[in-house]
C-alpha cells in the first residue's frame, strides 16, 4: 500500500506515513481527492506539516483508488483487529503508529531483492522511497501528462510571480494523472498470496499476545492466560496441576511489573524482573506452563 501512494501519487514516505483517512476526499470529481497535508519527521518521530509548509491536492489515479478500496474494505481491518477511524492512519505499523522511513527503506529493498529486481541505482546509492516517486513524475510525462501540471502533484506550487498566473482546475489536474498508463495484473485490487495469508493470520493474533519483556502493544497480561478448571477430586496429576496454575500467575505478576518498570524507566529493575520471568521459564523442575492466547 505504501508502494502504491509513492508510485500512483508521488508522495514522499513522510507523506504517506502521516496521511490519515479523513485526508482523502471521495466527493471530489472526477477523481478522489488526496489533501497532502502532514509529514511524519523519523528524526523527531513527530507529525508535522509537509517538507515545503505547503499543502497540496493529488488526485487518487483509478489504479490507486482500485487498491486502496480493498485495503479499507478488507485487509485493514483483518490486520489491525477493527474498522478504521477518519483519524487513522491509511498505513500504519502494526501498533498504529507512523513508519519510520528507515524501516521502509529497509523493507522496500528487501523486497526488491525478493522480487529478482535490482537493488543497486548506480555506484553510489541505492533504490530508495524517491524512486518510486520519481517512476511517477516521469512515466506520467512519458504517457503524454503536461509536465507543468503533474509537478504541481509532488510539489507545492513555486514561489514565483509566473506560478500565480497558472490556476489549473482541477479537473485538468485529474485529466493529466490519469493519462498515468497503469493497471493491476489479474484485475485484483490487492491480492494476498498463501505466505501472506500465513503471515496476516500471525498479525492479527498479536493482539491476545503478550510480548515479554514489553513488546510494541501493552497488553493486561493477566487478562491473556487462559484459566483451565484446576484438578481437585484427587485423580493424580492434580497436585502437578495446582503448581502450574501457581506457576502462571506468578509469572503474569512478575510479568506485569516487568511491564511497568520499563514504562517507568526503570531499567535496574526491568533487568532483575526479566531474569525472574527467565528462571521460572527455563527450570526444568518446575511444572510446564499453561498455554497463553
């Protein structure tokens, strides 16, 4: 999806980490309306407004609007465990929160090389997110897109006397992208392959999981250990039973602090409190754990 918005609209990734739903305007005609309005900033890890300080409106070439409509409709919701809000980011990570642009970085070159595509973009960089953005700007020009009207959809208008004079509507703007020749192989919107469907099964499970020592979601632990009836009418293995129940609850307590400590700062104990998690993990003596969802 992030490929997508970078490719079929030309934003940069502090751009499409930033954009949330409530910035795209389906009433707009002919096409959707995109409001570039906000930037997320890696270094800061903070939303702020865009590179220049100046919005701008992109319209959602027919292609993007096909692959985003599944994405809201079906795989945003499968991922994250509900419907989206208007406040919600377009696509977040998988605790809501903006990407980080060396993450995408990192991801979009992994996947190039998945994919047999080069890596390499000459002897001194890589491919990186303006790549993509550059694909852009350059295969609309070269479908026959006015190149004066497309700039005006990757950057803010320039700061000169002439730019005053040229107010293009906006569906002209529209005309132009969708000269964009651009189309889904297979007529899917965005198909998931069965490794995908594998890996959106382990996603959407992180929510009943508890990640020790705290992991990206703060979860009450207590609340994921499955309590099973204790053993009490003597049949053997009851005792065995007892001790495991015991043994759960002091490591979701031990756990707990463990998760408290860190959000306090207070690493000294946070270590103390993870080797005390580890040791009634590991002993051998002690009875198995009961199984966590």
């Amino acid at each position: 999806m992030q490929y997508a918005f970078k490719a079929l609209a030309g934003m940069r990734h502090g751009e499409v980490a930033a954009l949330a739903w409530r910035a795209i305007d389906y009433t707009a005609e002919p096409l959707a309306r995109i409001n570039v309005v906000r930037a997320y900033n890696s270094a800061t890890q903070k939303i702020k407004t865009t590179k220049t300080e100046d919005g701008r409106a992109v319209p959602m070439h027919p292609t993007l609007a096909k692959i985003l409509a599944t994405w809201r409709l079906s795989h945003w919701s499968r991922l994250y465990g509900r419907q989206p809000t208007p406040d919600d980011l377009v696509v977040p990570t998988r605790n809501l929160t903006p990407i980080h642009s060396s993450d995408a970085v990192h991801a979009f070159k992994a996947d190039l090389e998945a994919l047999g595509l080069r890596v390499e973009a000459g002897e001194r960089r890589d491919r990186g997110e303006h790549d993509l953005r550059g694909w852009y700007k350059t295969r609309c020009i070269e479908d026959g897109a006015d190149s004066l009207i497309i700039r005006r959809t990757t950057h803010a208008p320039p700061r000169d006397v002439n730019a005053g004079y040229e107010r293009f509507t906006w569906a002209t703007i529209c005309r132009e992208v969708a000269k964009l020749r651009v189309d889904i192989l297979g007529g899917e919107g965005l198909p998931l392959a069965t490794n995908f469907a594998t890996t959106e099964l382990k996603v959407a499970s992180r929510w009943q999981k508890v990640v020790t020592p705290l992991g990206l979601e703060r979860v009450p632990v207590a609340t994921s250990v499955r309590e099973d009836p204790l053993v009490t009418d003597g049949e053997p293995g009851s005792e065995l039973d007892a001790r495991g129940h015991e043994r759960t609850q002091a490591v979701a307590s031990l756990a707990t602090a463990l998760a408290d400590a860190v959000l306090s700062g207070d690493h000294e104990r946070a270590r103390a409190l993870a080797e005390e998690v580890r040791a009634l993990e590991v002993n051998p003596a002690a009875p198995p754990l009961r199984r966590v969802r």
